[in-house]
C-alpha cells in the first residue's frame, strides 16, 4: 500500500533585496512600506554608543538630496490619500518615486563611496535642492504640498460654530435673496446646527437663533417679498372666489334643465296615463250602450264580432243593428238553409273591417 504524499504547499520566497521594487503597482501601506522600511535598514544600523542605541549611516551616500526627495515622495503619497484623493496625482507621484528609487540603488550600489566635503551648506528651499529650475511636476508637487499641510492645520483647529453658522448664512443670504425666511426654514435649520458640538453651550446663538438668522437677509427686501406675496395670495383667493360664482352658476343652470326636463317627462307620464284612463272609460261607456241596444241579440252567433267591431269604432249602432239583422237564426242559433247565402255575404263584409 503506497502512502499518499502531501503536495508541497506553493509560497513566495521573500525578495532578499526590496529596493528596485516597481512603485507604481504599490500601494501606500503595503509593499511600499515594506520597501521604505528595508531601504532604511540598508542605510542605518543600530549601534550601543555609551549604552544607548542609535542609528548610524551604513554607506556614505553619493548624494543625499536624492534621499530626502525619496522621503518627501513618499509623504505626499500619504498626504495626497488622506487629504486629496487624486488618482492621477497620485499615479504622477508614484512615477516620480519609481525614478527617485532607481537613483538611490544606483548611488548605493555602483560601489563609490564619496565623502561629503565640510563647508556648510546653503539652506535650500524644500522642492529645489541645486540651481536647476523646478519642472512642472515639482511645481504642481509644492503646491500641492503647500495645500496639505494648510488643510491639516485646518482639521487640527478646534470647530468654531459661530464662523460655521456665519460661512452658512452668507451662502444662503445670496442664494436664497429672493425667497421668503419662513419659520419652517429657521427651525430646519436649527435643527441641523444644534447636532453640532457648541451650539447649545452659546446661550447668545441658543437664544437668539431666529434673530441671528434674519440679520443676514434684508429686512426691505424680506417685507417686500412677503407684500407681494400676500398680493398673490389675494389675487389668486379672489380668483379661486370668482372661478367658484361662475361655476355655481353653471352648476344652477344645469340643474335647472335637469329639472325642467324631468317635469316635462312627468307631464307626459301623467298626461298618457289619463288618455288611457280616459279611453278605457270611453270604451267601458261605448260597451255598456251596445249592451242595452243589443241585448236582445246575445244569442247571435254574430253578437260577439259584430260588438268588438263597434267598440273598435268601425260600426256605429244602425250599422250593428243591420249586421245583426242579416241572417235569419233558429231559436236554437241554428241557421236555415235559405239563410245561407245571406251568412256568406255577411262573412265577406265583417271580414273587410276585421
């Protein structure tokens, strides 16, 4: 049985010599750091002088300029991520770094050692370290740097409300010159500078908010917003005022022909409903007349056609009379064979009006 071996585990050996590092893939905090650090070990070590460690130049460098811009390099990385965040600036930088880095290895390590010479140094400026002009680059750098430094200084100072209420207020006395400074604005914005840290503890800005605000917008000007405003609101009311009138009016006049229109439609109804009221007495009166002339004649086959014709109008009561008088009949309502001719006739002649 063979045993089952372990794979050995892949690993990066560590780079014994940092410096030569390309610096524009780094990030500050990382192996950029990393290779600040090892390039300060290869230039100092630490060594006891009367008990006490201190460090002690290693090498004596070709040119010490080349260091010191390396290190200003380096803190404005840090600068410009903490305060600026320009990624292009940022790039430019680490470009710069990348050569300054080159040139230090190769002063390192070209195995010339130089000795300082002993007269003193000029003091130099701290982004021109020769007689040679500053390049664009190093221009945009120390202004760049001169832009950090005042903006830290700045976050070090303690928050002043009362210049962060007055910057406020001279923004929105200029944006906000043409509208109203309602209450509801003052308590916003009170609202908003109460979170910060002093507000309360100024009884004078507690107090006296709503005045302090107002102070900073005319007072011709507010008066005058607030006249016009008023204006408009009375011009408008009376407009909603008078918009209301003519719609009542057009609201009465339709109703008014809705009602009209139903009372003629009621009329109607009532006047149909009293013809035939007026019908079927007719009718009742017409029926009750050929009743009493004709009572006599029930036991007429004829009785029957001959009276719905009368009250349908198309025979009169002599009329009635002569058809109920054309054919002979038995007592029995049997007809004779001589009659048979006149039932024929008047067949022909009920059925003309049927």
């Amino acid at each position: 049985m063979t045993t089952r071996q372990k794979p050995k585990r892949k690993y990066n050996k560590k780079i014994k010599q940092q410096i030569g590092r390309d610096l524009v893939k780094d990030t500050i905090g990382t192996n950029q750091l990393i290779d600040y650090n090892n390039f300060i070990n290869m230039l100092e070590e630490k060594v006891k002088v009367d008990g006490e460690e201190t460090n002690v130049k290693k090498y004596k460098v070709f040119n010490d300029t080349k260091i010191k811009r390396y290190k200003e390099n380096l803190g404005e990385q840090l600068n410009n991520q903490q305060y600026n965040n320009d990624p292009n600036y940022q790039y430019q930088l680490k470009k710069n770094s990348k050569k300054l880095y080159n040139d230090i290895k190769e002063s390192i390590f070209k195995g010339d050692e130089y000795e300082p010479p002993s007269t003193p140094k000029k003091r130099q400026s701290k982004f021109k370290y020769d007689d040679t002009p500053l390049t664009p680059f190093e221009m945009k750098l120390k202004a760049q740097t001169e832009e950090n430094i005042k903006t830290k200084r700045l976050k070090k100072q303690p928050l002043n409300i009362t210049s962060v209420l007055d910057k406020f207020l001279v923004d929105k006395s200029e944006s906000l010159k043409d509208k109203i400074i309602t209450p509801e604005i003052i308590k916003k914005w009170r609202d908003k500078f109460e979170k910060i840290e002093g507000f309360k503890e100024d009884d004078n800005l507690n107090e006296n908010f709503s005045t302090i605000i107002l102070s900073y917008f005319d007072d011709t000007r507010q008066r005058q917003l607030i006249d016009n405003e008023k204006m408009f609101l009375k011009k408008y009311d009376e407009r909603k005022q008078k918009e209301k009138e003519d719609n009542d009016l057009k609201k009465a006049e339709v109703y008014r022909i809705i009602q009209l229109q139903q009372q003629k439609e009621r009329n109607e109804k009532l006047k149909m409903e009293e013809n035939r009221i007026k019908k079927e007495n007719n009718m009742l009166k017409k029926e009750k007349k050929f009743i009493k002339e004709f009572s006599l004649y029930k036991s007429n086959p004829d009785y029957t056609r001959i009276k719905k014709l009368f009250l349908d109008g198309k025979f009169n009561i002599a009329s009635a009379r002569t058809y109920l008088n054309t054919v002979k009949y038995a007592a029995n309502g049997k007809i004779n064979k001589l009659s048979l001719p006149s039932k024929r006739k008047l067949d022909n002649e009920l059925s003309k009006y049927e």
